[in-house]
C-alpha cells in the first residue's frame, strides 16, 4: 500500500495531484500493485534509478518519479519542465530498463488514459511503445475495474491506439526534453 502522506514528503510535494491521489486510492482500495495494469503500479521512490542516470541536483529536483512502468525495470517520472505549469499538467518520463529515455504522455491523465490499454510499455533505446499480442495477452485481473473507474471519473474509455497518444506526446515535449536531458550528459 502507497501511503499518500509518505508519498507526498517523499517527492517535496506540497500537495499530490488529484489524479495521483485518485489514483493511489484506487490502487490501495480497489485493486493492487500491477492488477490493474501490467506492469504498472505507483510507488515510493528514494531516486535510486535516477542516480544511475545523473546525480546532478538539478537533474534530481527536476524528475519526480512516481511509478514502476513494466515488470523489468523501467518507471515513470513527471518532468517538471520548467514552464510553472501545475504538476498534473507536466509530462510524463518513461526511464528504461534497458536505457531508452522517452516522453510518454502530455500529462498524468494522458498515462492513465494509456495504461486503460491493460499492457506494460516496452522501452527500447530508440524507442517506447505498448504491444499487445493477441494469442498471448492476458488481461489484468482487475482491467474491467480500472476502466470503470476511468470511465466514472474521467468520462475516458479504453484506448485503442496508444502509440498514437504518444506520438502526439513527443512531438509536443521531445525535443525539449531531449535538450534539457542531454545537457547532463556532455562527452569528454
């Protein structure tokens, strides 16, 4: 169970967006950690995959990881992208196991809308995306609950082309991104 008190002193937060704080009550309540969405659950996190990447202050208090992403490793920050919008508004990070850093989402809404897709993201260096095969996918245990929640809450229904809303993510925020990220990582 994710306890929103812990969660909020965790991230130096003076308050939780109300789709994280939904969304933490949904999880504790209703379901449980990766029973609602592969791979996906939200979590407390000391930073320590961010430290792998840099330990740069700047680059800490920037990214405010939030969620494990898939089963291998990966997980989701909200990138405070410096424009003072309110955290529910910043993008969304997907931080790879395997080393692909990418913008996922415009927003928190926008990664609940994809994880109504019932699979986890693959992140690949050069790219991330969801993929579902239909002889092999199984659905969530409590899929049908999130959608009903999403659907209650949010009036959104289950995504049938979440590439797409990425896509439209990245084109937004990637280069951006990309800028501000690589600027941590100059070559000697």
């Amino acid at each position: 169970m994710v306890n929103i008190i812990e969660f909020k002193e965790n991230l130096a937060l003076a308050e939780v967006p109300s789709e994280l704080e939904k969304l933490i009550y949904f999880q504790n309540n209703i379901s449980s950690f990766e029973n609602y969405a592969q791979g996906f659950g939200v979590l407390i996190d000391d930073k320590s995959g961010l430290k792998s990447w840099s330990e740069d202050e700047n680059f800490l208090n920037r990214l405010l990881p939030f969620a494990q992403a898939n089963g291998s490793g990966s997980f989701y920050a909200i990138w405070n992208d410096g424009t003072n919008k309110a955290l529910n508004q910043m993008p969304i990070v997907v931080f790879g196991d395997e080393g692909g850093v990418h913008i996922v989402a415009e927003n928190i809404l926008q990664l609940l809308q994809l994880l109504t897709y019932g699979t986890e993201i693959w992140v690949d260096f050069d790219q991330t995306y969801f993929y579902k095969d239909d002889n092999s996918y199984e659905e969530p245990e409590d899929l049908g609950e999130y959608l009903k929640w999403m659907k209650g809450d949010y009036s959104l229904d289950r995504i049938e082309a979440p590439d797409e809303l990425i896509k439209t993510a990245q084109e937004k925020y990637k280069e951006n991104f990309d800028q501000w990220f690589g600027g941590f990582f100059k070559e000697e």
